[in-house]
C-alpha cells in the first residue's frame, strides 16, 4: 500500500475516531498526504472544484429541496389521508398505511430523513390515539424511512452514478424491486405484531370520502408520476427531472394546496441550500480523497487481498463487501460511505464479474438499512425529535425491523434478476 496509504487511512479513521465531522476527516487527512508527500498544493483547489464539477450532481440540491416541500407544503399529509382511507380498516392497518405511504412519499423526496419526517409528523399522532405502542410505531416509521433512498428517484442513487459512470436512469429503474420488497418485508412484520398485540382496524371510510381524498392527493400523487414519467420516457434528464419536481411541489404547496406562504418558502430554499452545500462539501473533499486512494492503489491492494482471503468466489466476495457496508451505514453518513466505499470495492466487484447496477443497488440499501441502525441513525433521530422519545426507546423495537430488512438486503445481493429484471425490460443489455 506505501507509507502514505498508510498515513492517508489511518490519519482519516484516527480523526473520525475523535469525532471530527466527516468531510474535515477526509479532507484534512487528504491534505496531510499532500503536504507529507510534497505534491503541489495547487492540484488540492482544482481537484475540489472537479469533484462537483458533474452536471449529473445538479440534482442533488433540487431533490434535497423537493424532499422539503414534501414534508412542510402538505403535500404528504394529503397523500397519507389517502392511503388511510384506502387501507386503514385492516387490523393493524395504520401500520400498513405508513409502510406505504413511505413508498409514496419514498417516489418523491428521495430521501429517508425527509420520508421519516413527512410520515412520522402526520401519522404518529394518529398511531399514538388509536393505541399502538409509540415506541414501535416510531421504529416503524424510522425502518420505513429507509426506502426514501432506494424506491427512485434516490439522492445516493445519483452519487454512484456520477462515481461509476452508469446511467442514473438505470440505476433509477432498479430500484423498484428491491423497494417494495424492503416494505413488503416490514408490512409482513407489523401485521404480526398488529395481530400479537391486538392493535386495533380503522375505522371505515365510505366511497364518497375515499374518493374526495383522492382527489385531495391526486396533485402530490402526480409528483412521481411527472418525475419518473419524464425521465424513463425520455423527456428530460434526471437533473432536470429534479428542477421540474421542485417547481412542481412549490406551485402545488403555494398554490393549490396554500400550505407554504412565499416567506417559508424562502426560508426552506435556504435551509435546502445549507443541507445541500455540506453534501457537496463532502463530495468535493472526497474526490481528492479517492484520487489519493487510486494513486496509492489502495483499491486495487484491498481488492486483491478481498480476492485472495475468500478464495476469489464470488458469494463470499458479496459477503465481505455487504458485512462491511453495513457496518460502516451503523458509523457514517450516507453519502459520506458511499462515495468512500464504492471506489474501494469496485475493483474487487469487477473481478467476480459483478455488474455495476446491481452492485450499486446493493450499496444503496445496505447503507439505507444504516438510516435504522443505531448508533448513528438519522431516522431514528428524526422519529425520536418527532415523538420526543429517547434514541433507545426508538431503537429497542427497531432491531427485528432491521433483521427483515437485511434479509431482503441479502436477496437482493444473491439475487441480481431482482435488481435488473425492471432495467433489462426497458434498456435491454446492461
């Protein structure tokens, strides 16, 4: 690996150790190198810049502010009274209405702390009235939130493709499967436990009231439709797809539904823009960190020894590399393991013969199942500060919810047919 692999590694896991934040862990640690190395500091500055220099990145920022009017503009209160009404009279039914409308929300937020924040503020009030256990109706909604990244379009989704080079629109369209079986998985949990601990059905809702709240969600309902239509049909790409949804959401919030006045929407463009400069700060620092890591063939060093110590299979190589990334999902921001792991791991992927979508997917949900993994779980904290539960009264009931879905983790790592049956019908060879 060389000295300065050495110092590059450890200088970045002694300063994450003593809890600097991430994107100064990996840039500080990159310009140590530098400096030990005497490269020329000029290359720091143009390699920062480079790193977000992607016009694929332009997204980002505008699905951080779509996730943001979906969670303050009304628009997911009316989609969650819609699927309450539609399959709420089910014994446990609440439960089940907020495992879907996390996938609702999940198609246009591209987030899991937001699709945490816009189902947990409309549904657990309700939850909490009707007699479920509050605990286990924050874990759910915590576990639930975990599809925000993978059901498309998905915020990390766009990271790795920017990283690999792979279409977004494929890795968009892979993400379907695994989606709904990660929701599937935990419907089939609430309603064990809805039946165990007797929690009660709601209450029945006639046609005439379903109907109207259809047609009260019916404008947010076509957010996905307007996203995702535009970019598989070919319409626009999926950075403009974004700009479209958040134009989309804030004529919907202002005008249609007038839940957002034009101030708070000025103060949400700009907590939006907070939220998406440290993203960026941590994609620009890590671009100089990844260069590091292949200059010092660092990937190509753990690939092999990957390669050597599990007999060069590839079930085992898969196991490696799905132990780690959902340990490193339980320690790291999303984004932060993605863009570190993905460069490291590559190598080793493609020397088993892996595909890139498939691998790409298998990333996304194992850091997703990170969201829900204590001790650093953004759904919890945002279903925590939501209930004003301690992170452990969330976390005790989350752990079976979490055992589900690295079960559906694991199906989808062993089974790629899951992940490129959707992108294979549409694109053909991959």
């Amino acid at each position: 690996m060389g000295n300065m692999g050495v110092v590059l590694i450890v200088s970045f896991l002694t300063l994450l150790l003593f809890g600097v934040p991430i994107a100064l862990s990996i840039g500080v640690s990159a310009l140590l190198v530098m400096v030990l190395s005497e490269m020329p500091l000029e290359a720091l500055p143009q390699t920062l810049f480079s790193g977000v220099n992607s016009f694929s990145l332009v997204a980002v920022p505008f699905f951080v502010m779509a996730g943001d009017i979906l969670a303050r503009g009304g628009i997911s209160d009316r989609i969650v009274a819609f699927a309450e009404a539609a399959m709420g009279r089910l014994r446990g039914g609440l439960a089940i209405v907020s495992i879907v409308a996390s996938m609702f929300v999940s198609a246009i937020s591209g987030s899991g702390a937001a699709t945490t924040a816009a189902v947990g503020s409309a549904l657990l009030p309700q939850l909490k009235r009707k007699g479920y256990d509050l605990d286990f109706s924050a874990a759910l909604i915590a576990s639930a939130g975990t599809i925000g990244v993978v059901i498309p379009p998905s915020v990390p989704m766009v990271l790795y493709a920017v990283i690999v080079g792979v279409p977004v629109s494929k890795l968009f369209m892979a993400g379907f499967v695994p989606g709904f079986l990660m929701g599937g998985s935990l419907i089939v949990y609430a309603l064990h436990v809805a039946k165990k601990r007797g929690y009660p059905a709601g209450e029945p809702v006639d046609a005439k009231e379903k109907r109207k709240r259809f047609i009260d969600a019916l404008w947010g309902l076509m957010t996905p439709v307007l996203i995702l239509g535009g970019i598989f049909s070919g319409y626009f790409t999926p950075s403009e797809a974004a700009a479209v949804a958040v134009a989309y959401s804030l004529f919907v919030a202002v005008f249609i539904y007038r839940a957002l006045t034009l101030k708070a929407a000025y103060r949400l463009v700009v907590n939006s823009g907070v939220t998406s400069a440290l993203i960026m700060f941590i994609i620009a620092t890590s671009k100089i960190f990844g260069w590091q890591l292949a200059f010092y063939e660092i990937p190509d060093k753990i690939a092999a020894a990957v390669l050597q110590a599990t007999g060069g299979t590839s079930f085992m190589v898969y196991l490696v590399i799905t132990a780690i990334i959902l340990v490193a999902g339980m320690f790291m921001e999303t984004a932060s393991a993605l863009i570190i792991l993905t460069p490291i791991f590559l190598p080793a992927v493609v020397g088993v013969g892996g595909n890139l979508i498939h691998f790409g997917i298998l990333v996304v949900v194992g850091l997703a199942i990170g969201m829900a993994t204590p001790p650093v779980a953004i759904d919890i904290y945002v279903a925590s500060a939501i209930t004003g539960l301690t992170i452990e009264e969330v976390s005790r009931p989350i752990f079976p919810m979490v055992a589900a879905l690295i079960l559906v983790l694991l199906l989808v790592t062993y089974v790629p047919w899951l992940s490129l049956v959707l992108p294979r019908l549409v694109y053909g060879s991959l």
